[in-house]
C-alpha cells in the first residue's frame, strides 16, 4: 500500500519542500516572491502553509487598510520565552501585507473582515511589509505591489500610492504611505534612539486573545505556534486590552488605544518623550495623560488650544484636535496614516468627555496674545 | 486596471515573463536622497548638488558620523513647498552629524529637527518659509532637541511660526554667527545648561532672543547660559504663534526674554528699538498658566547684566501691563524690566545684578502686587554678578 502510493506522494512532497519560504540572512532581495512567502493560485494569493496567519488583539489603524499577517520560523526552530515575551529565532520571518477590498471603478473600500488569503478579482494589495529577524536583531523592509498586482518591489525609501476610498461617508481621495526603513523604526523602535527594533503584533499579549484568532477563536495563536512545535508553552502573560473591545470600560478602551497608536513613541524612553506626554497605556497619572497640561514645541498642532486633555471638554482638547487633524504639522501619529480614524476619535471623545474635573482658566498678565 | 489584470492571467506564460522582465522603479532624486541617507555609514558625505529640490515626504537619518553637504545655502535648497507627509523637513537621531552649506524651505512642520544626538554641527545653514511670517508657517526651523555638544554656526533661520533656532532640553551649545529674522522667536535656549549664544543678529521677530526653562518636561532646570556681543534690534513683528504655544504670549517687540532661567549673564549686546522693552526678565508666572509640577522653579536668578548697549525701544508695548506704564508715566518703557517676582527669602540682587550698561533704566513691574507699584530704582540691582565660564563643546567640529 505505501509502496503504491509512492510515486504519486514523492512527487508532491518535492514539490511542497521547494514551496519553503526562504531567508536570507544579509541581502533583502528586491522582489517579494523572492521570500516564496506565498502561493499563487489563479487570481488567490495565499500564505504557504508552512506559515501561520495571525492577528493582533489591539490593532493599529492604517487608514483603513485591511491587514494580512503571517508568521513563519525555519523548520526545527522554536521561540523562547524571555521575561515572558516570545524571543524569534534567526531565520524568523514575519509579513504584513496592507490591502483594501475594490469596489466599482477601482474604488477602495475600507477592510471590514480579517482575510486569510487575499484573491486579486477582489482586493487591491498596496505593499507588503516584512520584519525578518537575523543574527544582528529585526530587520524591517517594505515591499510596493505593482499596478498589475503581479510582483512587489524593494523600496527602502518607501513610496506614495494615490488612492480612492470609498466609505459610508462618501469617496476620500488620499495618499497611502509606504514608510521608509527609518520610518518603520519610528514606531518599531520603541526606546530611542538606540534601542532594539521589535515586533509589535507578534508579542504575546497581542496573540493570546482567542477573539482574533483567524481561525475561528477555538484556540489562541499561540497555542497555534506551539502545536506547530514554534513554543514549549505559551507564556503566562495575559491578554493585551483591545480598543475594540465594546464590553471593557471607556478607560480601558482608551488606554489600549493610546497604547498601539501613541506609545511607540509617546513612553518614557521614546522618541516623544520631549513631549513629557506618556501615552503608552501604562501610565495613568494625569499630568503624564495630558490633562491640564499645556504643550510646549506643537506649533499649529496646538490648535490653538490651552491643553492636552481638557476634562470633560473634548473640543478644547488638543489630543483629540490632533488625532483628528489631517495637516502634516498636527496630525497625531505623525505616521501610519493619512485619514483621520472616525472611530478612534470616537472613543477618546467620549472618554474626554466622560473625564471628571476641569483646568483653569489662565489669567494672560503680561502679552496680548 | 483590474481588467487588464484578468487579461494577464489567461496568459500565465506572458505573465511569468513580464514578472521576471519587470524593470525596478526608477528612483526620483527625492527616494535616491532618502535612501542614501538610509544606507549610508559613519564617515560617508552625502552631496546635494546646487539647485532647487523639491521633496514631498520627510527626508529622516538615524546613521553617526554622517556629513550632508551642499554648495551653499542660497544654492543648494530642499524644498518642501510640496510637502505631502511627515512633520519635518529633516529628521536627525544621529551622533556626530554635519549638516552644512545648504537651505531647507518650506516644510510643513520644523524645517531641521534633532533628536537625541550628540555632537551636532549645524553650519551656514538657512531655514526659511519663504511666505513671510505667517501663522501656518512650520514652528521650528534649526531644532536639536534632548542634543548635546551642539555647534549652530553662521546659520540663518527665517519666518519660523515658534522659534527659528530653538535648542531644547539640551546640554553644552555654542550658537554664533547666525541670523534670525521674521520669527516669532528668533533664537531660543529652552530648558537647557552650558549655553553660549554670541555674535548673532536678532531682528524683526516677535521676541529677539529667549532663555526659558518651562515645566512639566523631562528635562528642566534651565541653567547656566551667556547671551553676549549680539545685536538684538527691532524684534517689532507682530506674534504670529499660533494660539496655546508658550511663545504666543510673548508681546512683540521684545529683545531678549529671559523666563524662570537662572545663572544667565548678558554682556556686550547691543539692544536697540524692541518696541515692549529691550530686555525682561520674567517669571513662569507671568504667563498666568497653571503649574502643576512640584520639581519645577518658576523663578528667574543669578540674571548677570553689564557692559551692553542700550537705545530705543519700550516706545509701543504690546503688552497690557507695559502699555498702562507707558501711559501713567508719558515715557517709553525702561530698557530693562524684571516682573518683581521673587522667591520668599530672596532678595533683589540674588536676581539681577546690572552694571555698566551705560544709562539704560529699569523697572520692578510689582506684578506679585498687581502692577500697582511699579519701582524704577536700579539701585537695589546694583551689584557685580557671577562671571560664567565659557562654553567648551566636548568634542569639536
């Protein structure tokens, strides 16, 4: 019997070991496929099944991209576990492929489900962006899909792509970014300037939710990673809070959204420090938060505003006046997208809002202003 | 596009062949620059060839000991009248960086921002908005921030909405033969130690030249700084900051504004023509902002002020408290002004020591009692201040 099956198997198991994703360890090759990340089938383009498709927990907003992740580790390599974060081995390679769904007349429409492969009849892929993790640490690299959807290029500069969104509210014509490799180390380097670039996705909390789970919630991504022998054991660490989650509380909503938007660089070791705005979910004293706190190097951004968090005003605000600023000197993140987030700016008002307590008036004693 | 997509895949053969053929995009000059600076290592010179360059997106360098050259700042010019993204023109996290001989124009945001870097020369280097002084002008234009060892030399800095050289939460700086005009503030030392700011030419912004130290930042104690053979003339340009930055409530016509700084010697300017007063030195309570940070000193001391010149100015303060003096006494307002603000248990001297500055008058504005009981004795001030030592960077250009 197992003789028979043989010269049917051999082949196809030849052909499945030439289907590995492949990793280089100094060059970034200029085309995608070079990775074999991917399968093409017809119009589908689907992640090899040696790869695990995943999604966060708490996800950034980005214009209202939809995203594709996957995950892969060489064959035989595992994760560790280090004070309770996943620590990739070389080899590791993650991908995030940034698409939208197409409308009439190649209009853009925003991404409302989780996809786990992408079929071209029916999404327009914009870029795919890697993390690669070698010998020296994470590398980041993004990859811009040409106009015929055949390929996607090596542009360490990044790109601008004019595009036509299509929402409920009407047609928004904009520019997506593809960021530059500096630009991925804005928010992937999350103490400045020297630290580590890292995953942001990929850490346990974000994987732990069963609800983000792709395929289907039965099991959490990371016992996912461990039946595929990636981890011993999945880390004891808790679930990240989600911003879309509508049963946790307004506060904690909030946080969680500051958390993946603001944090990467408004921590105490970031590159926003400068601000003395803690944004980073953890820090719950006011003064870091912003409240009745005056700016000090944000120019327009100000809003002619007095403060960063005016409890119980969300129009006096300039946290929430910068988040919904599209001008280049206000907007807040300054980068990850070029739309304003109705939703999350729906959230941070009605936490403003619901925010006790009041600033003073400041008595101007000595210029005109 | 989509139907030619479709049209493609009947012809999987073709498709392979074009996939496989596909030339790289090519590179615009604005994408090779980003990417030199990008690839770039320590030691490399990148060039910027004469000519105007027009940039949409942030240019950004994270790599040391990397020199961006250009052939001169009216000949070599980045401009970002175009801009499209990113909130600076030129973004820095680099130790031992050289920027020289070039102009960056326009940008939507600050013009050259410098984060976290230390030794930093930034020499015959213009930032401009070209449009005059506007509000929706970008706040900063030569801006190293949490920097150290900084060297801004015979640099030009014009039309900033904030301030054209602003040095934040920085240690030892050197500031010289530089020229600020049409900003709102033209050169300002803000929370920061070790300054030497000289031989510049402050003229036709809102305030010439600030010393502040704020609360609420990471890094404060503004301290030790030496403003000296300056000329600080005609700071008269209506304040154009836009409304909740701290430098929209400085009044035009201000020289030199010293706020909450301590160990601050003045010496060998010249003031003239500063239409609110020559020189003020001001407490953080002056602003009538709340101050909810215990670590913070709102209280200006050691201001060391001699040998300078002083003439004109004070004769249309665009301030409420310095206009209702110019009107109870007929006369311009004093070249130099102190809000009278103390510290419990201080005393005059411990704040302003000022000698030898010619006849320039002063006035104690009483702002701690309303402004009710301005005093223009100069007596109380007349003592020999610190000497402050000059400034050495830590490893020179």
């Amino acid at each position: 019997m197992i003789r028979s099956l043989l010269p049917v198997l051999l082949p196809a198991l030849l052909l499945a070991a030439c289907a590995e994703p492949r990793f280089y360890e100094q060059e970034n090759p200029q085309r995608l496929s070079d990775w074999n990340l991917f399968r093409d089938e017809g119009s589908r383009f689907i992640p090899r099944e040696q790869t695990l498709v995943f999604a966060p927990a708490n996800p950034l907003f980005t214009d209202y991209a939809g995203k594709l992740r996957t995950m892969w580790l060489p064959a035989g390599e595992q994760a560790d576990l280090v004070d309770g974060e996943l620590e990739f081995p070389a080899g590791s390679i993650l991908s995030k492929t940034f698409y939208y769904p197409t409308g009439a007349d190649g209009l853009l429409l925003e991404s409302v489900d989780q996809e786990n492969e992408l079929d071209r009849a029916r999404h327009r892929m914009i870029e795919t962006r890697l993390l690669v993790r070698r010998e020296d640490g994470w590398h980041a690299m993004a990859y811009v899909w040409n106009e015929e959807q055949t390929e996607a290029f090596l542009r360490v500069a990044g790109a601008s792509v004019p595009a036509s969104l299509q929402r409920a509210s009407g047609v928004t014509d904009f520019v997506y970014f593809v960021p530059n490799e500096n630009q991925c180390a804005g928010c992937h380097v999350t103490v400045h300037p020297d630290g580590p670039l890292h995953p942001l996705g990929a850490v346990a909390g974000q994987l732990t939710a069963a609800a983000a789970n792709p395929d289907g919630g039965r099991q959490s991504q990371l016992q996912a990673m461990q039946e595929r022998g990636w981890l011993d054991a999945p880390p004891a660490q808790s679930a990240a809070a989600s911003w879309e989650n509508s049963r946790a509380d307004l506060e904690t909503r909030a946080l969680a959204y500051m958390n993946i938007h603001c944090g990467h660089c408004h921590n105490p070791d970031g590159a926003a420090d400068t601000s003395a705005l803690v944004l980073d979910g953890n820090h719950r004293n006011p003064l870091e938060l912003g409240v009745c706190k005056t700016p000090v190097a944000a120019g327009g951004g100000a809003g002619d505003l007095l403060y960063s968090i005016h409890p119980g005003a969300p129009e006096r605000s300039i946290l929430l006046y910068r988040m919904e600023s599209s001008e280049l000197d206000e907007m807040m993140p300054e980068l990850g997208r070029s739309l304003a987030h109705d939703e999350g700016i729906a959230l941070i008002r009605d936490w403003i809002a619901a925010m006790p307590g009041d600033c003073p008036e400041p008595v101007r004693a000595f210029g005109n202003g | 596009m989509f139907t030619d997509f479709r049209i493609a895949l009947l012809f999987p053969i073709a498709l392979t062949l074009a996939a496989c053929g596909e030339p790289q995009p090519q590179l615009s000059f604005e994408e090779s620059l980003q990417q030199q600076l990008i690839e770039a290592e320590p030691g490399d010179v990148i060039e910027i060839p004469a000519g105007t360059h027009e940039l949409t997106r942030s240019l950004s360098l994270d790599v040391p000991g990397v020199k961006i050259r250009g052939e001169g700042m009216d000949r070599s010019i980045l401009s970002f009248r175009n801009q499209l993204q990113g909130a600076e023109g030129l973004l820095v996290s680099a130790d031992d960086f050289v920027i020289e001989d070039l102009a960056i124009e326009d940008t939507v945001g600050d013009a050259l921002k410098i984060n976290e870097s230390n030794n930093v020369t930034v020499r015959r280097v213009r930032t401009e908005w070209t449009g005059g002084p506007l509000t929706t002008n970008g706040a900063y234009g030569i801006y190293p921030v949490q920097s150290s060892n900084i060297l801004i030399d015979g640099s030009v800095a014009i039309g900033a909405s904030d301030a054209g050289i602003y040095v934040g939460q920085s240690t030892q700086i050197i500031v010289r033969n530089s020229r600020a005009e049409y900003n709102v503030a033209g050169i300002e030392i803000e929370n920061s130690t070790f300054a030497d700011v000289y031989d510049n030419v402050a003229t036709n912004n809102t305030g010439g030249i600030l010393v502040f130290d704020l609360p609420n930042l990471p890094v404060q104690g503004g301290r030790n700084t030496r403003v000296f053979n300056n000329s600080i003339v005609d700071n008269n340009t209506a304040n154009f900051a836009p409304e909740g930055n701290i430098v929209a409530t400085v009044p035009a016509g201000s020289g030199l504004m010293v706020l909450a700084n301590d160990n601050i010697e003045v010496f060998g300017n010249e003031f003239a023509n500063n239409n609110s007063a020559n020189m003020m030195i001001v407490s953080y309570h002056i602003t009538g902002l709340p101050i909810e940070d215990e670590n913070y000193d709102p209280f200006p001391e050691s201001i060391h002020v001699h040998g300078n010149s002083f003439s004109g100015g004070g004769a249309e303060p665009d301030s409420e408290p310095l206009a209702l003096l110019q009107q109870a006494t007929g006369q311009a307002v004093p070249d130099v002004v102190w809000d009278g603000t103390i510290l419990p248990g201080k005393t005059a001297p411990d704040v302003l020591c000022m000698r030898g500055n010619g006849d320039a008058d002063f006035v104690n504005l009483d702002a701690p009692g309303g402004f009710a009981a301005p005093s223009f004795e100069i007596g109380p001030h007349d003592c020999s201040g610190a000497e402050l030592p000059e400034v050495s960077l830590a490893s020179g250009p």
